[in-house]
C-alpha cells in the first residue's frame, strides 16, 4: 500500500503543489497544503479512481484551503499578540516634521534673493527655466546657475550640525 502512496504522490505532488501555491500565494502553505491533501486522500476509506485522481486531490486541496481561510477569519487575535497600529503619524512625528519643515525655511531664507527667487520659481511653481528666465529678467544659463548654488547650499546647510 505504501507504494502506492508512494507512486500517487510522485505522479501528482508537483501539479497539487502548483494549484495549492496559486491558491495560498505562500511556498511553505501551499507544501502544508499539499501534504495534508495527500494523507486526506489516503485516509479518505474509499478507492481512488484513477481517471479522475488529479481532479479528486485539487478537490481535497481547495477544500483545504476554505477551511483554512474560515477558520482564519474566526480566530481572534488576542492583545498581547499583537500591537495594533495607527496609521496616523503620532505627535513625536509631527513635530520632527514641524521642525524639519521650519529648519528647511529657514535654510531658504538665508539664501541670497537671486538664488532663493530662482529655485522657489522652480521648486514650488513648477516653471521651467526659461519662463523663470523672463521672469527675472536674466539669461537662461544665469538661472541654472542660480538653481544649482542655491540646491548646493541648501545641502551643505542640511549636512551641518
């Protein structure tokens, strides 16, 4: 009998565990599965019909694989096992955020005003380079320059203590 177990499950282990890992999305439940499924259909009691083996053990796998999702969904997750979690950012996080926000303000306030006009026009309105260039009344390669010193300021300001 063992051998015939044996060759069952050589001859159909590989196509339940290919259905069972599409069910579960997850390798080592789908082996879980496919182990179980195998001794379900050996300790089922009745013979197994070779004609209609492979869709006998992908009935006993899905099954499986409901019973498993219901027993999931009524088991209660007690509180000590896990911490819930709120999505929102707590008030330590808002106010690193505040003061993150602040020292940047700051930082772009102590640029000089051409540079600070040119990357603001950029960074919050969104302009390109050359409408930043008629807006200010200077050359295009003048506000790449003025955009790039003031990014390469606001960065060695960041890296400051």
């Amino acid at each position: 009998m063992d051998d015939a177990l044996a060759a069952l499950y050589r001859a159909h282990a590989a196509d339940v565990h290919r259905f069972a890992l599409w069910l579960t999305r997850d390798p080592h439940a789908a082996e879980d599965l496919v182990s179980e499924t195998f001794v379900r259909a050996w300790t089922a009691g009745g013979p197994i019909r070779e004609a209609t083996v492979r869709a006998y053990l992908f009935t006993i796998a899905r099954n499986l694989y409901l019973q498993r999702l219901r027993r999931g969904r009524r088991e209660v997750v007690g509180l000590g096992d896990v911490e819930p979690r709120d999505p929102a950012p707590g008030p330590h996080t808002l106010a690193e955020r505040a003061s993150d926000i602040a020292d940047a303000l700051a930082r772009v306030d102590a640029l000089p005003p051409a540079e600070r006009d040119a990357l603001l026009l950029r960074a919050v309105h969104e302009l390109p380079y050359d409408a930043i260039a008629v807006a200010l009344g200077v050359s295009l390669t003048a506000v790449k320059a003025r955009i790039h010193r003031a990014r390469r300021a606001l960065l060695a300001r960041r890296t400051e203590p």
